[in-house]
C-alpha cells in the first residue's frame, strides 16, 4: 500500500482536444474505512491501494449525469445525456500517479452502460433509479437490473448540511473527493488510464437519515455499517479525455 497525504496536488488540464463533456450535479460522497490489505486483494498487478494516514476507504457516490455530449457546442444526444448513477470505488495510484478504482458504476441508462462497457473497460450496470429533492432533503433509490451480481440496491435519505470549506491538498476531504485519473483493465488484461478535468468540488457535509445498501456486498467489500465522512458536491463541469494504456 502506498501513503501519499500529501501528494495529491492539482492534477494538470491534458494538452490536446477533450472527447467529451458532462456535467455532474447532486453528488453524495459516502465513505468507510476497509482494510488495506482486503482492497489490495481486490487490485489487478501494477495497482497499489492508496492510504490517508495508513487507512484505506471505499467510498459509494450517488449523483445525477447531465449535459453529456462530444462538443461544448452539441446539443444533448436523447438517451444518453442525462441519466442518474451509483458508484463504488476505492483510491489507487498506478506508478504514482493517484487515482480511482472502480467496482461498479450502476447507471440508469441502456445505452450509457454498453457504451461504457465496450469502450471505456468500465464496470457499468443497468439500474432503475430515482432522485428527489425538496430544499435540502434528498432520497435517492437504485435498484440493479443487469448483467449480475445482483442483488444491488440503494435506499437514501440525506440532508444537505453547511459549506464544508475548501479540500485543501493533503487533507482527508482533499484525498477523498479531488480525484482525476480512473483506471480499469481491458478484457485482455491491458491497464488502462482516463482522465478528467474539472474546477475544484464546491463541498458542504450531509447527515444521512436513512441508508439501506447492497452495493458494497455486491462487490464482495465487507464494511462497518458506519460511515466515517459524509459530503455533499451539488456539482461541476468536466471535461473528458480519451482512454489508454498505461
């Protein structure tokens, strides 16, 4: 495992055009600590699992994709520009470049899912999903629908708390939310990195009301029932770069 709490700076914007832009609004960001050594485990060769203070964490991430399109220009594609999503993932780094892993990206969109699937490497799930909002009580639902493990399942009820500062580099919120590269592997073993760049989180703290969830189990991570942070993004504007080897 590799300790790096301080080494998680701003991540320069890649030279050369993006291929694509989205928009993520309404993010939760759920975490809890897991042993180091259960994740690393879980890790393909060459991916080391990246520690705050020598603890590791999965972290579950409810939000709302809008606005997707190949050009700033585009107008939206029907289908597959607005869609909401669940994650799973961990903190990596990969030569020491800090990153996420994914276990499940659990999205409500057909289209969205295969398309991750075949060009992204990415392990996207069909789910039914919903989102309310009324001021700043939120519940959010999910259930998965396809391919397995199934069951997965997301019953949420949070509120959305006061500004939680700014994630400055080298804290636990910096560690946990500023995050640009992803990696996965492709069906040949291939590692692969992707890049996003964005402005800075605006950040606020959230108290969960009510949290009934499968996806973790899911992805074969036993946890504490307890989370230990709780935060709040009501989103930002990303561009998107291409995938590749690493």
């Amino acid at each position: 495992m590799i300790d790096r709490i301080a080494s998680h700076r701003r991540i320069a914007r890649p030279d050369g055009p993006p291929q694509g832009f989205h928009q993520w609004r309404s993010l939760l960001f759920v975490h809890w600590e897991v042993q180091p050594e259960v994740l690393q485990a879980l890790m393909p060769e060459r991916v080391t699992v990246d520690t705050f203070e020598g603890k590791a964490y999965v972290g579950l991430v409810p939000f709302t994709m809008m606005g997707i399109r190949p050009m700033r220009w585009a107008p939206p594609v029907p289908g597959v520009s607005a869609f909401h999503e669940t994650n799973v993932r961990t903190y990596v780094h990969v030569d020491g470049a800090p990153g996420v892993w994914f276990f499940s990206l659990d999205a409500a969109s057909s289209i969205a899912v295969r398309v991750a699937r075949r060009f992204f490497h990415l392990p996207y799930f069909r789910a039914e999903m919903e989102l309310t909002q009324e001021g700043d009580a939120v519940t959010y639902t999910s259930k998965r629908l396809w391919p397995e493990p199934t069951p997965a399942t997301l019953d949420l009820a949070y509120t959305i708390g006061d500004d939680a500062g700014p994630s400055e580099p080298g804290s636990f919120q910096h560690f946990l939310v500023e995050r640009y590269f992803l990696y996965s592997v492709k069906r040949d073993g291939t590692l692969v990195r992707g890049q996003v760049h964005h402005s800075a989180y605006p950040v606020r703290r959230a108290t969960i009301a009510r949290m009934d969830e499968s996806f973790l189990a899911a992805a074969g991570i036993a946890h504490d029932p307890t989370p230990v942070s709780v935060l709040y993004s009501p989103g930002v504007d990303v561009e998107v770069f291409p995938i590749g080897p690493v």
